[in-house]
C-alpha cells in the first residue's frame, strides 16, 4: 500500500489510517522494570494480590484496600494478565503508593505498589 491511501475493515467498509497509534502512545505508564529487579521486590514483597482474569474496576478496589493495611515502605504486588490495570490501578492509589510494573513479553504483568 503507497503512502497517502488508506485500508477500510473488511466488514464495516470504515477507513483505517495506516498510522494508527501505539498503545503507549495513548496511555501513561509508570516505570517498567528489569527481570532481577521485578523478581527481587516480588521475594520481599509484603503482600501478593493475583488478579490474573479479573478486569477493572476489581483489581483498582482490591489494590486500595491492601495499601490501607500497609505500613509506609511495605510493598503491595498486583499479579494480572490486564492491560488496563497497569495503568489503572497506580491511579487509583494515587499518592498513597509509587506504582512500577513489570511486563513479561507473554500477556503477564506485575503491578508494583510502595506505601508512601
């Protein structure tokens, strides 16, 4: 396909640009982390949450209630297979928890969470 010409879904019959954004040209998202880093914060971690099939808004109200029960510094491991969570839960902590998350490269993620 040239430049200048533009696809359409084969069954809407709608045009799609060819330059369509990235995810993360649209989502802001906390700092990844490195396998050795993810893997050591996850062994001293102060509590594991799996929310590994659950979709917002659970995992944002589940997170909430494990940084109220932590001390500051103590830190809060999300485990999901939800693209929006890694976004979604660090801002519904807000300034209550640094948010970090880890990508595996197979559809896994671990969300990071310090109790400030």
């Amino acid at each position: 396909m040239s430049a200048g010409h533009e696809s359409r879904y084969p069954v809407t019959g709608v045009p799609v640009s060819m330059s369509q954004p990235s995810w993360d040209d649209v989502v802001e998202m906390p700092d990844e982390l490195d396998d050795e880093t993810a893997e050591a914060l996850l062994a001293d971690a102060t509590e594991v949450q799996d929310m590994t099939g659950e979709v917002c808004p659970y995992p944002q109200v589940e997170a909430k209630k494990g940084i109220a029960g932590l001390d500051d510094g103590d830190v809060l491991v999300q485990k999901t297979d939800h693209v929006p969570s890694t976004e979604n839960v660090p801002k519904a902590v807000g300034d209550d928890a640094t948010a970090k998350v880890w990508k595996s490269g197979d559809g896994r993620y671990r969300i990071f969470l310090r109790k400030e």
